[in-house]
C-alpha cells in the first residue's frame, strides 16, 4: 500500500514534534508547516491523505486554511482533522461546517489522536471498497437509477444504453452530487474499458452521455473553466 502522507499545521514547537513522532512511529509520511500560508502552499504542491489542522495559528487561521482547502477542487477531497481548544465549540461548528471530518480537543492524548487518524482512514478505506464494489450501492437521483453492481442505469424505469465509459463516468459524477470535478480528476477517477485519456475524450464522453441521459441530461453541469458535476437536489 502507499504511504499515506499527511499534513501536520501546528504552531507549537512541541506539539508539533510530539504529533509528528506519533504518526512516524506508525508509518505515515509526515509534511510540516507552521502557518496558514505555509499550509496552503504545501497542500497546493503535495499529495496529501490528511490534515491536522491547528485552528489558532499566527496569520491566517485554521478556519480560513480550512475553509481554502473545501473550496480547491483540488485539495478539497483531502480529509482534514481540527485541533482546537476545548472551548472553542463556535470554531468547531464553523470547521464543521465547512467541511472538516474531525476535531479533537487539546490537549489529547496522543493515542487518542492516532486513533481518530486510523479511523478516517478506515472510513476513506470502505467508501473507496464501496466505489469499487458498489454491489449494494445503488445510487437513486429524481427519474435516474444507478445500479452500480449491474453496470445498469435506469431512466424513470426504462434501461438506457450506455457506453462502458459512458456509465463509470455517470456512476462517478452521480456518486457525490454537487461536487465539481476537473477532467484530470475524471479521467483518474473512471477506469472503463474505453478510458478516456485526454481532457478533450472526456468532453466527447460528456456530450454523448448527456444526449442517451436525454431529460436528465441536464444534471450534468459543466462548470465554467474547472469541469463538471453531478447536480445536487438538496442544494434547493
Ligand atoms: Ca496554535
């Protein structure tokens, strides 16, 4: 398995080390940064699995780094665990909110930590399965019907006939309603027997999976110089 990597924002000298040992100690790959600028710009430039994220840091805050992180595309699918002060419970709503997985209060035990840190991962572990399988996962939007399992799509009761291609790229951009893609993302993220391999076979694919989804064609939004997405109902 790859090393997971992850990112420790900690002002805090000895926190800092004390968390860092911990995660080394049990294999992870660890980054450092002490501010939120710091933050951002590794998180920009690294593959990140996770990141611990100090909220009272120097300059700008854990919240505004959090909040920067949900909004990138590209780093937004990376989990973030906040550490905060224990009476803090505004800043952990706001995190909450804006997307953080987690918090733990300070101070932690490390063990504590560690524990939530395998805990993401397991979560990340079984929705991935869950992707990959998707036996059981069937995915029900308005009139559409995805049987992941089946490799079926149904349009208000009646089977369209896709693509293999045309069906994984549904089945991705359907799997998280709301959430913007970009080609790269797409084309990494869809394995049909027919990949599509450049940003421009992705285009073509949309085109087409659009005209077979006929009135719920629609759904597939294209968002204007990033990619596209899934609509998402309960955004009203
Ligand atoms: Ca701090």
């Amino acid at each position: 398995m790859v090393t997971r990597s992850i990112l420790v924002v900690e002002d805090e000298e000895s926190i800092q080390e004390l968390i860092g040992s911990h995660l080394l100690k049990e294999g992870y790959q660890v980054t450092a940064a002490e501010t939120g600028e710091q933050a951002l710009e590794i998180a920009g430039a690294a593959r990140l699995d996770l990141v611990l994220l100090d909220l009272m840091l120097p300059g700008v805050d854990g919240l505004s780094v959090c909040r920067k992180l949900k909004e990138n595309p590209r780093t937004r699918a990376i989990p973030v665990i906040m550490l905060t002060a224990k009476d803090s419970e505004s800043d952990i709503i706001t995190g909450l909110n804006l997307g953080a997985d987690e918090y733990i209060t300070k101070p932690f035990s490390p063990s504590v930590l560690m524990a939530r840190v395998r805990a993401i991962f397991r979560r990340l572990e079984t929705d991935h399965h869950d992707r990959l399988e998707g036996a059981e996962t069937v995915i029900r939007i308005q009139e559409l019907t995805i049987h992941p399992g089946r490799h079926e799509v149904l349009l208000t009761g009646r089977p369209l006939d896709l693509t293999a291609t045309e069906f994984d790229l549904l089945a991705f951009l359907a799997a998280k309603p709301g959430w913007t893609f970009t080609r790269q993302q797409i084309i990494a993220g869809v394995h049909g027997d027919n990949c599509p391999i450049t940003p421009r076979a992705v285009d073509v694919q949309i085109v087409g999976l659009r005209k077979k989804l006929a009135s719920a064609g629609n759904n597939i939004e294209t968002v204007r110089g990033v990619g596209y997405r899934f609509k998402d109902f309960n955004e009203g």
